[in-house]
C-alpha cells in the first residue's frame, strides 16, 4: 500500500503530528511506502530548524529530520504555508534579504502541486488535522 500524508496541526497543537509519525513510522515497518508526507497549515512549523522545545518533551522536528534521513521519506513543506508563518528556504531568504533558513534538514520547501501528485501516486491519503 502506498500512502500520502498531510500534517496540518502543529507541533504543540495536541497530537496529530505525533500520531502521523507513529502512523508513517508503523507503516514503513510493515512494508508500505509512503509518497510523500506534506505539512500545510501550522503543520509547517514541524519543519523549523531552530524550534526548540522543552528538552523533557519529545523532540518531534528532529525525529521527522531523522523519517526522512534515516528511511528516505519525502518531507515537503507548503511554500504559501511557510511563507506566511516565517520559515524561510535558502534561496527565498536570500531573496527576501534574509540572514538564512529556517527549514530543518530531511525537510524541503515545494508547492501544492506536490501534495496533488502524492494523492495520484498513492493508494490512500490520510490528513492528520
């Protein structure tokens, strides 16, 4: 079975980011394949390299960091989303006059676009809100 994957709410938003890791992490360990996980809304904020939560709390950005350069799992980050909340790709903070980027490694910026394509490629779609 192949999924793609929506995270919409943000980290310390409750828990629907941490239940679509544990769903992604539970599914690639029974053999599926996930196309692509893509972070819309204040899910983009799991993508921030510099979030830095409590260190007695789960480090969530750094084990989606560790999905996607562990086991290869695509982690695309809406650009509008992004944008609009601060985080910023290399090349946009350079063009917005930045100091540098924000977005955390294993994570990279794309458009909706990506998230349509996923939804063709897959077999089931799951949005975690």
């Amino acid at each position: 079975m192949k999924y793609a994957v929506q995270v919409n709410a943000g980290p310390c938003s409750g828990n629907s980011g941490l239940c679509a890791y544990r769903f992604i992490s539970a599914a690639l360990d029974a053999g599926h394949d996930v196309v692509r996980v893509f972070f819309y809304k204040d899910g983009v904020y799991h993508a921030f390299r510099y979030a830095s939560p409590p260190e007695d709390e789960l480090q969530l950005g750094r084990k989606w960091s560790e999905l996607a350069l562990d086991r290869g799992v695509d982690l695309a980050v809406c650009i509008s989303a992004a944008q609009r909340r601060g985080l910023l790709c290399a090349d946009e903070a350079r063009r917005q006059g930045k100091l540098g980027d924000d977005v955390a490694p294993g994570f990279r910026i794309a458009g909706l676009g990506q998230w349509l394509e996923a939804e063709l490629l897959a077999d089931r779609s799951l949005i975690f809100a």
